[in-house]
C-alpha cells in the first residue's frame, strides 16, 4: 500500500474517531462478557450447592437457567456488536475511503 496513502488515513480524524470509538466498545463488551462467563465459572466451581439447588418446586436447579443466560448473553452481545458494526462502523469507514480515494485522485 502507498504510504502516502496509509498517512492520509492515520491523519483522517475519522479514522482516529473510528479507532476510538470501536476500541473502547469492544473492551466494554469485553469485559462484560468476561464477568457473565468467569462469573458462572466461579459458582460452578465454587458454590456448588447454589448451583445444584432447586429453582421453585420443581427439579431444575439454578444451574440451568444462569447457563442458558450466558448462552443468551452471547448471542446478545454479538448482536449488538453487529449492529453497531454495521452501521456507525461501517459509515465512518466508508467517509474515510471515500476521503482517501478522492484525495489521491487530487494528488494524480
């Protein structure tokens, strides 16, 4: 790739902006999914009564429905980095290709 290039797109303030702004979301969603999945890991391992206890009157312990909302918690943590990825990431990296490809039609 032109160097020159890869300078007018580290330079784009959308470029910084989109660095940013997917960077800091990403560690958000990160970590959030590290709390949910370390979190029901901890009480596997370490609270094996609560996890084997009943829920209600019936006999599905507590350890099915918190395993089915890490499952669920995935798919919607992916969901919303989809979404997001879709339209404000992908705008933003539309403004600085078209940036890129029109100042080097300039520079020819």
């Amino acid at each position: 790739m032109d160097q020159d290039v890869v300078h007018r797109v580290k330079s784009d303030p959308n470029y910084r902006k989109l660095v940013t702004k997917r960077s800091r979301f990403g560690w958000i969603l990160t970590w959030s999914m590290m709390v949910v999945y370390y979190g029901f890991t901890l009480l596997c391992a370490f609270d094996k009564e609560f996890m084997g206890s009943r829920f209600g009157d019936g006999v599905m312990t507590w350890g099915i429905p918190l395993g089915l909302f890490v499952i669920l918690f995935t798919v919607v943590v992916t969901a919303i980095y989809v979404r997001r990825a879709n339209g404000e990431y992908d705008e933003l990296t539309e403004a600085i290709k078209a940036k890129a490809a029109s100042s080097r039609q300039e520079a020819a």
